[in-house]
C-alpha cells in the first residue's frame, strides 16, 4: 500500500464482500439470472500479456463488446494491450479496478498466474460481474469450490478458458461418448508429452539463492499478490515459467490437463472422483530441495471415478501421463502403428476405442469398422465469443464454472496426489478431505500472503 488512505479504502472494500458459504449443489448452467439484454457488454481484461494479451484481442474482436478497462501489473504489457484499445483506462492493480470500474463493467476476464486467479475472480462475483478466467480456475481445490459456489449463487455467466473446448472436435468427440458409438466406457488413458514443453515450462529447480534487481516495468509485489514473497529472478518465474513452481502455478497437469480432459468429463458427465493416486520422476521424490518447491518434470496420476450409464463398471479408471511418463505400448499400438498424438484422450470401449487428439478431430478404432459412419457435423465455435453471447442473453455457454469447477477439483486433487506420491488418497467430497492421508489434507487450501487474505474465505 502506498498510503494509509488508500490502505483504509482497499481494507474497507475487501471487509464488504459477502460469500456463498453454503454448499450450491452443482447443477444447471451458473449464467441465467444475471445475463444482459442485447446491448454492449462493458468489459475488463485483468492480466493483458502472454495468454492475457490473445484472451483480450479475441473479446475485443466481438462486435457487441467493448473494452473498457485493462489491467496488468508489467507496464510493458499494459502499453502493448493500450494501442490495440486506446479507450480503455489503465489500472496495475486488479483492486482498484474493481473498486472503481465496478458500476461502469458487465463482466472480466482473469488471464493471471494461477496463484492469482480465485482472489480476482471470487471479488469480481461479489460485484455481481461475469467472469471468464483461465485455466485451471484456481490454484486450490478449495478456492475452486467456493468460487463455483459463489458463481452459481450469484447467477453470473462463468466461464473457464479451455478455449478448445469450443472447438468441433472436442465438441464431436462429447456427442460419440454420449452417443455411446463404441459402447459403454472401460478404461481412459489421457496424456501431454510435448518435449519442448520440459525444457521450457517445467525447470528442475532448486530455486536461486539470491534475488536480483526487480524490472523497472514490473510491480513484483502486486505480481506475487497472495503467494509467499520470494526475490525476483529473472527468466525463472514471469512471463510465463511460473507453472513450474508450486508458489505460483498448478504444474503441467493442472495447466494442460483441463484441455485434455474437458471432452472425457463433458461427454460422461462425471462426478468427484472415489480416490487418486500418483506416480513421479525419481530424481524429484528424491531432492527435498525441488519437491518442496517446483512441480516433477512428469508424473502419472491415476484417478478411480464412481461409474455411471456410460461406463462398463461401477468404477471408471482415468490415467494422466506427462513429461517422463507415456501411455503403455498396448494402448500406442491401437493407433495401428501412426505416431501416437503427443497430446490426447483415448477411451476404451466395450465396442472400440476413441482417440480425441488434442485440437483435432476425433478418431474412431479401429478404423476399418467404423469405416462407414458418418460424424455428427458441428461447426467450430468461438469460446470468448459464446461466453459474450451468453452474458447478453442468447444461448447458454457450456463451460461455465458448475461444469467446469468440479472438473478442476478433480485435477487439482492430481497436484496433491503429486506431493504424496504412490499413496492412495481416497476422496470425501461432501467434507473436501481424505479420511484415510490426513495428512495430504493441508495441499488443499494454502495460506495467503498477509495483506492478501479475501474476506469470507
């Protein structure tokens, strides 16, 4: 804080949010009560550089929206995203924006760090705004279901930045699993094996023993906001290699995960997984230094999910492999001897399989017996676009937070699966704990920075 005044006025604003504290049962699309009549829907973008910047020009490319405010804490990034919208007023802290655009915006988006995520978005739901945020929604399990309480109890139009998920192959591959094209559902192997991905989001740590000068374009202290402060380093956490760290983001699980599993989740409408268990890199389990600190360069968490109409069995086993670790040779080999996708879902059936590689069009095994059947034809659809259309009262978007926020629970329950590898957690999701790893219980909401807490959290 700069100033007493302003510190006065900031602690004022925080101690006037209310909350959601009752469990809202997760059901429906959290956008019907508040959504707009046909007009221009009055925008702020909140965090405008790297995924932030093509968030922005894709809102700003929407004939019915229009930027008013923009907000980022790298100066850089806030002149950049100012030519492309010169109208729009300039703020470096996402809580001043709020306290004074609050009457003049319909809606945001949250294009930070993930660390960041559930105190801007939870804040701008209190205001009653819509709110589209990225991936993976937040950084906790716990943040993640009292933001998806306070969405759905507001009646705003949410909306999470799995902008795939608009696309028609994702879109195909939800209606062949509800469809039920290759029978009832058996097995489901997810996996993002991207080598350029190791080495440039995904360090071995440990962190540097000493800090250096902080960037003259840069507010360290607002970037680092409700994480623990640590001295800046260069190249290592901003612009973008904050996932690495555990300060800071959800590793390349919680990152790409929600892009992999989004169709598989969609198209069997799953619920809270029954446990979770996970595999990691030797050399990471082994360093104290590096698993206290960034997340393993591969892991493989394996998920037991309560079975349904469309699965075989009582209990549906979901695999996610990444960095070090790949799907088995058997599982390759249907692909019938092609490059396996890199980045992909593939979900065994008792009549054939589904590949749903990712950003592609699915694919139906083995291909000689399907042949003949023809794909459903939907069309391509843009994922900022939907989430404006809604928030002005036409059809309801697919991705909001009662859809996607036990999604992101249920892959964020992998990143403490993670921190207690080999060890079965079992999942109690009515008391968002694990009865038999108590232990494992205190990775699921982490303590804010001093100053940072959110009132009636």
């Amino acid at each position: 804080m700069t100033n007493y005044k302003k510190s006065v006025s900031r602690r004022k604003f925080l101690d006037t949010i209310t909350t959601a504290a009752l469990v809202v049962p997760f059901l429906g699309n959290s956008a019907v009560s508040l959504a707009l009549p046909k007009k221009k829907l009055r925008h702020a973008s909140i965090g405008v550089g790297g995924m932030g910047g093509h968030d922005l020009k894709n809102f700003g490319q929407h004939p019915d929206l229009e930027v008013v405010a923009i907000c980022d804490v790298d100066e850089q990034n806030l002149l950049k995203a100012a030519e492309l919208f010169p109208g729009a007023r300039k703020y470096k802290d996402w809580r001043d924006l709020l306290e004074k655009e609050h009457n003049n915006i319909d809606s945001v988006n949250v294009s930070v760090p993930d660390h960041n995520h559930f105190a801007i978005a939870y804040q701008a739901i209190q205001f009653g705004k819509h709110v589209y945020c990225q991936k993976p929604l937040c950084h906790d399990v716990a943040e993640v279901r009292k933001l998806t309480e306070a969405a759905v109890k507001a009646g705003v139009v949410t909306q999470l930045g799995t902008q795939h998920a608009s696309g028609k192959g994702d879109r195909t591959a939800v209606q062949l699993i509800k469809d039920g094209i290759i029978g009832k559902i058996k097995h489901a192997y997810l996996c993002s094996n991207r080598p350029a991905a190791i080495e440039r989001y995904r360090l071995p740590g440990p962190r540097p023993l000493k800090g250096s000068e902080v960037p003259s374009n840069l507010d360290w202290n607002l970037w680092v906001g409700t994480a623990p402060m640590r001295p800046y380093a260069p190249n290592i956490y901003h612009p973008a290699i904050w996932r690495a760290w555990q300060d800071f983001g959800t590793g390349w699980s919680g990152d790409i995960g929600c892009h992999i599993f989004d169709a598989v989740w969609k198209g069997l409408g799953l619920k809270a997984p029954i446990s979770v268990v996970a595999q990691v890199q030797d050399s990471w389990q082994e360093s104290s230094e590096r698993n206290g600190d960034t997340w393993p360069q591969g892991d493989h968490i394996t998920w037991m999910f309560p079975g349904n109409e469309l699965t075989a069995s009582d209990i549906l086993p979901i695999e996610w492999f990444d960095g070090e670790f790949y799907p088995p040779w058997e599982v390759q080999a249907l692909f019938h001897g092609k490059p396996y996708p890199a980045e992909s879902a593939l979900l065994i059936g008792t009549e054939g399989a589904l590949l749903i590689p990712h950003k592609e069009m699915p694919v139906l095994l083995p291909e000689n017996k399907y042949v003949d059947y023809q794909m459903p034809t939907l069309e391509d659809r843009n994922h900022y676009h939907h989430f404006v259309d809604a928030c002005l009262g036409s059809e309801k978007n697919d991705s909001h937070f009662a859809q996607s926020g036990p999604m992101t629970e249920a892959i964020l329950l992998g990143t403490v699966a993670i921190r207690m590898p080999d060890t079965v957690l079992k999942w109690d999701p009515v008391n968002m704990s694990f009865p038999n790893q108590p232990k494992a219980n205190k990775f699921l909401q982490r303590e804010y920075r001093k100053g940072w807490g959110v009132a009636g959290f």
